[in-house]
C-alpha cells in the first residue's frame, strides 16, 4: 500500500524506545478514506481464511477492524478496556501491556459476542512486541472460537512480535513493515 508507506514515511514520528506516533492519520485523528483502503487490502488477504468475525483492541484498533469488516461484510468486536454495566459477567478478561500508557490494560470480551466455534480475525493497528495481540488471542481460546488470521497496519519488526506469533501457525499480514528506526528516521521493509 504505497499511499501508507507513504503516510508513515512523511508523517509518522519515532518518539524513542519504539514508539511510532501516528496520530495524523490513525491513532487520534483518523484518514477515513486510507483506513477504508487498508480493510480493502487486509479483506483482500484474509478473504480466503474464512472467519466469521474480527476482534480488535479498543480505542486504536476499531478504524481497521471496522474497514476490514466492511470489506468482508463481517461484524467487529472491539475488547474494551473497561467494564460497561451493560457487559454481563463474567467476561472473558486478558492483561496486555501499553507501550504508550506505559502500564498494563485490562482486556474485556463479553460472552454474548465472541463465541466457541467462530473463526476469528484479529486486526490492529500495530504488531509490536505481540503481547496486546497474545492478549486478544487468549480472548479467543477463552471464548473457544477459532483463530484464522492476524493482520496489522504497522508491524514494528524490530520489536520481534511476529517471531512470539509464529507458533500460532496462522498467516500474519501486515500492510507496512518498520524494519528499524535511525534515530529519527524509519526503515521501511520493501512493499509487500
């Protein structure tokens, strides 16, 4: 996706110790018509894994998942990170570290939405570290459902995430990949 290497080349911000600031165009402010194309392109690559639905992480995750779901014409679940009074217990529950916030998140899937047997697209803004990922994985083995696919905007290869994924043996597609950071700069892996 040439119009997001792009993006992240020109407006994307190495802050240090990994943190890609990409608040231009995903994490704050959010460009609808490039998200819209980043779900066309991840629908495009997990059209053939089959699932049923997408789960995601709330708040940075929901532009993709949703555009992903609309590609698939698949509904979204987003893990929230505080209990509703609407979100019956119990709840499927995971911890995951925040780079930005610097702590750990509590994750929240109700059991009215994620259910055993359904096959399972996780899609997220970045793959890191993969620990929010494994998080979200582990909602989906709570849940009994089926994991089909991870796909993510970013991938900060340098972090290692993909290597921790790999024994989950499903495909892993990322839309542009970080390979490392120089000082400020971003090596971008070639177009995949």
């Amino acid at each position: 996706m040439e119009a997001l290497r792009q993006r992240v080349l020109r407006e994307g911000r190495h802050l240090g110790k990994g943190i890609i600031k990409v608040d231009s165009f995903i994490n704050h402010q959010v460009d609808a018509a490039l998200m819209v194309e980043a779900g066309r392109e991840l629908g495009r690559r997990f059209a053939a894994s089959a699932p049923d639905k997408i789960l995601t992480a709330e708040i940075s995750g929901i532009a993709p998942a949703v555009c992903t779901g609309l590609a698939l014409g698949l509904p979204i679940v987003y893990a929230r990170k505080s209990r509703p009074i609407t979100m019956p217990d119990p709840v499927y529950r995971r911890t995951a570290p925040s780079h930005t916030k610097g702590k750990s998140v509590e994750l929240l899937v109700s059991p009215e939405v994620l259910k055993a047997g359904e096959r399972v697209l996780i899609v997220d803004d970045f793959l890191a570290s993969g620990r929010t990922i494994l998080a979200l994985v582990g909602l989906v083995e709570d849940a009994g459902a089926v994991l089909v696919g991870i796909g993510a905007v970013i991938e900060k290869r340098f972090e290692g995430g993909r290597q921790e994924l790999a024994s989950l043996d499903v495909p892993i597609e990322a839309l542009v990949v970080i390979e490392r950071v120089e000082g400020e700069r971003m090596i971008l892996a070639p177009d995949n």
